[in-house]
C-alpha cells in the first residue's frame, strides 16, 4: 500500500465519521447519577427490541445524536423488558418513552413519538 493510497484511505474513514456525537451509555444508576451531578444534558431513552415504535425512532435519534449541538448529551439506553427497577424509577409505563434532563432536572418527556420535528424540540430542551 503506498503512503498516498493509505492517506486517501484515512481521509475518507475521518469524513464517514462524525467528529461530535453524543455519548451512550448502557444505563447504571450510578452513570446516570454522575452525569446528573456534572449537569450533563441527558436522554433516557426506554426501549424494548421488539417494538415497533422504538424502532421507528432510532434513526431520528441516531441522527440527532451526530448533530454537532448534542455533542455534550449523555444517551442512556434502559431495557423496557429487563430493568423494570429503572423503568419504576422513571415513571414510565411503557416502551417507547423519551425522558430529557438538565442535570438533576427532568426537562420534557413523550411517549411513542415518532416525529423528527418534535424529537428534535424535545432534545432541544437538555440545551
């Protein structure tokens, strides 16, 4: 492989990847605890693997996510199905549920959105 040839190939690997993203993280009491007390903007996205909406919203999100004003925000993904102690914790009562703080306050909250505009507005409101 010549120097030219490997330099191309870094170049294009550094375009097809966004220089800000928002950070994801599995959920723990304790990340989400720490981002809360460093006053990260936060998504606490309640997902299940096989619902239909959920996965509706997963391109809008990851493509918010790129989005270089979310490049602070704190992802933390909770299993509908296998965390029901933070599913509890969070109120929520179904898959699907989008919950947005400013640090230790909560900022805004949907269920079963599926619209880019008004996700958008949503994560709007960890800024």
């Amino acid at each position: 492989m010549t120097l030219r040839f490997a330099s191309a190939l870094f170049s294009a690997a550094l375009l097809a990847t966004p220089l800000f993203a928002a950070e994801k993280h599995a959920f723990t009491p304790q990340g989400f605890e720490a981002a809360q007390t460093a006053g990260k903007p936060i998504l606490v996205e309640i997902h299940a693997p096989w619902c239909p909406t959920c996965k509706a919203q997963q391109p809008i999100l990851e493509k918010l996510e790129k989005d270089a004003k979310f490049d602070a925000l704190q992802v933390f993904h909770v299993d509908f199905d296998s965390q029901k102690d933070a599913v509890r914790d969070f109120h929520a009562t179904t898959q699907s549920t989008l919950i947005v703080f400013k640090g230790k306050s909560e900022t805004g909250r949907s269920v079963g959105d599926t619209g880019a505009a008004s996700i958008a507005a949503l994560l709007d409101k960890t800024l």
